[in-house]
C-alpha cells in the first residue's frame, strides 16, 4: 500500500534535512505518494503569504505531513506559519520524545522523557495589541476543552507506551486562574488513570531540576509557550538540536516534524544534521502503520552512531546532511 503523504519542505535548512529524510524513507520498503507544497519565507516573498492554504488542503486530505522548519520574523513580519498551521489542523498536541542515544557526546546518558505540549492555544498564540504607544498587551488564553483534549492525549499516550508518571508544569502560583484551569483540567483527567502516577511542578523550578538530574522525569505535560522553551532544553540534554523529533498530531491530521527552527546560521551549507527530521519521520511511520520500517530505521541510526562516523559538525564531524542519510541507508539491511 502507498501512503499519501504531503511534504513540506519549508525554508533554511528545511529543504537538506527534508531532502535527506525522503531518501531515507523511500530506501526502507515502504511506499509513498508525496504532495510536495511550497510554504515558508521564500513563498511569502513570491506570494505574500507564507502559508497558503494549500499546504492545509493537502494536509487535510492526506491527513499526514512531513515538515521542515519556516522561519518566522523576529519583532514585526508575518505571523509565524508554523502556529498557523497548527491551529488551522486542530494539532492540539506536541509530541516530543527525548532519549539519550548511544556515542552521541552529551551532558547525560540513559534520558528518556517526552514532552507534551500543548499546541494550540496559550501565550504562544501572539495574539497581542497596542493599548497606548509604549504599552502593549500579550492574550494568554486557556480553554478547558484545549486543557482537557492535551491531558487526556498525555495520559492516553502514557498509558499504550507504559510509561509510569505525568507531572504537568505551571506558573499557577502566579498566574492563578489560567495556568490554575490548565491544572485543574490535567486533575481531572488523572482521576480516569490510576495505574499512572501523577505529580505537578512549577515551571522554573522544573527548569534546574531538569539540569540537575533529568532522570526524575518520565512524561511532562505543559502549556505551549512551556513547551517551546523546555523542548529546546531537553535537546540541550541528549546532544542538541539536530536530535530531537516531534509530531504534532490532532484528530484528523499529524504533522510530523522536528524541534529545531530553520537554523538560518548554518543553511544552504549542507551542514545541517537531518537526524532530528529523520528520527521525526519515525514516528511518522509508527503513525501510518509502518512499525517495520520505522525499527529498521531506528536501527540503522544506532548502528551508525555506534560506528562513530559519520557526523555533522553539531555532533563534532566533518560530515555533510546528505553523508548521514547515506550512511543510513547502507545500514537498512
Ligand atoms: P534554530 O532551532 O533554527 O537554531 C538554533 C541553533 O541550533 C542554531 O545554532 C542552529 O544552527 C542549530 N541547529 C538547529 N537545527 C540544527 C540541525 N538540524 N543541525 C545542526 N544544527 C542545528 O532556532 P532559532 O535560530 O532560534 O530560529 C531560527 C528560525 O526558525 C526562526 O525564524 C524561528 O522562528 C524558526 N523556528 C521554526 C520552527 C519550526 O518551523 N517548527 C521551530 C523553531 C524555530
């Protein structure tokens, strides 16, 4: 059976990392349609918008995606299209395993946490306006429903995969009532699962734990700006970036994509690792079914780690994006 699959290349590095990943894939056996939209910061040049709808049609008709970062303005611009396309899906959650891997050089060994995001609403939302020139106002906007949806999703997922503990992380000491319904809505769907184990911690204090010993933590469960910072945390702890896969997934639709951004300081150099894309490309092949092919892959990763080369320079090599797909590659079986 071919997978219809809708490929979204995106800007910066988005291209090499996407273009190393569909070589991997398209070697594993399975099969696949891809729908190849353009979006990103080169689209909106072209186009003036860097999300055009499109990339939502082909998505929703496919129901899944591969994706590559797009750059969003700092301080003025465009809105980011990343949060678009998260909202205009229903991705309600961001699904973010964190596991240290075999002779990768990094702070920790034997990590093995997933962060859930919330992904839809929150601060991360940029919804904000001037009030008076010199003052402007951010909207955090919490909904119970978006609350109860993450929750269960978090203990849904804890529960098919066995792992043993959900601690959800606030700031409702001091922002009571939004990141208190946030709280109030993880209690309320922990009552439905006992056999998981439960705790609660507030966001800043998570931070230096997470440093001090990450090995405490199992499944963390948070709102979406949260998430966005401890998600690059966490990477900083199994090796960087250019490790760490994501998926963004809703009731129709997932997108499948890594941590990183489009890293402007290293595109159109090669130089990018497509690890995190590809690592992301895996559990893009758990979603559609294709467990086989996603062990091998899973496999032919740590072979070649273990094998010490070859690298990209985020990881200390010389390689280029394309050397660590091939090497990959060789290593299917
Ligand atoms: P970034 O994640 O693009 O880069 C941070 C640092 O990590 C840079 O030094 C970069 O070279 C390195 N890095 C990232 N991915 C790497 C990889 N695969 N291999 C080797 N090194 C890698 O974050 P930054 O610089 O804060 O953001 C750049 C742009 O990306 C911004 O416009 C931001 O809005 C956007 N962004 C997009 C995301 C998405 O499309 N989902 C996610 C995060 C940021």
């Amino acid at each position: 059976m071919s997978h219809k699959v809708t490929l979204v290349p995106g800007d910066g590095i988005g291209p090499e990392v996407v273009r190393a990943t569909v070589a991997v894939l398209e070697a594993t056996g399975a099969k696949f349609e891809w729908q190849e939209v353009e979006a990103g910061a080169d689209f909106m040049l072209k186009h003036g918008t860097p999300l055009p709808d499109h990339v939502l049609n082909s998505a929703r008709s496919t129901g899944v995606a591969l994706k590559g970062p797009m750059t969003t303005p700092i301080g003025g611009g465009y809105t980011s299209p990343n949060v678009a396309l998260r909202k205009g899906l229903e991705l309600y959650a961001c699904l973010r395993p964190v596991r240290s891997l075999p002779a990768v050089e990094s702070r920790y060994s034997d990590v093995d946490l997933v962060v859930i995001r919330e992904n839809t609403e929150g601060l991360y939302s940029g919804i904000e306006h001037l009030v008076h020139p010199g003052v402007v106002e951010s909207l955090k906007v919490v909904t119970d429903h978006a609350s109860l949806r993450v929750s269960r999703f978090a203990f849904e997922y804890a529960k098919a995969r066995g792992r043993r503990k959900i601690t959800a992380i606030h700031k409702a000491n001091i922002m009571k009532m939004s990141d208190g319904l946030f709280l109030e809505c993880s209690r309320q769907v922990a009552r439905d699962y006992p056999e998981i184990e439960y705790d609660e911690m507030i966001v800043d204090a998570t931070c230096m734990k997470l440093v001090m010993d990450p090995h405490q933590f199992d499944v963390l469960l948070m709102e979406n700006l949260y998430g966005d910072i401890l998600s690059d945390l966490c990477a900083g702890l199994v090796g960087g970036l250019g490790l760490v896969p994501g998926a963004n997934i809703g009731d129709d639709c997932a997108v499948f994509e890594a941590v990183h951004g489009s890293a402007p300081d290293i595109a159109g150099k090669g130089l990018a690792n497509p690890l995190a894309l590809i690592r992301s490309s895996c559990l893009m092949l758990d979603h559609i079914g294709e467990t086989e092919a996603s062990e091998k892959v899973d496999r032919a990763i740590i072979q070649m780690l273990r094998a010490g080369e070859p690298r990209t320079p985020d990881m200390g090599g010389t390689a280029r994006t394309m050397d660590i797909a091939d090497a990959i590659i060789q290593r299917l079986g």
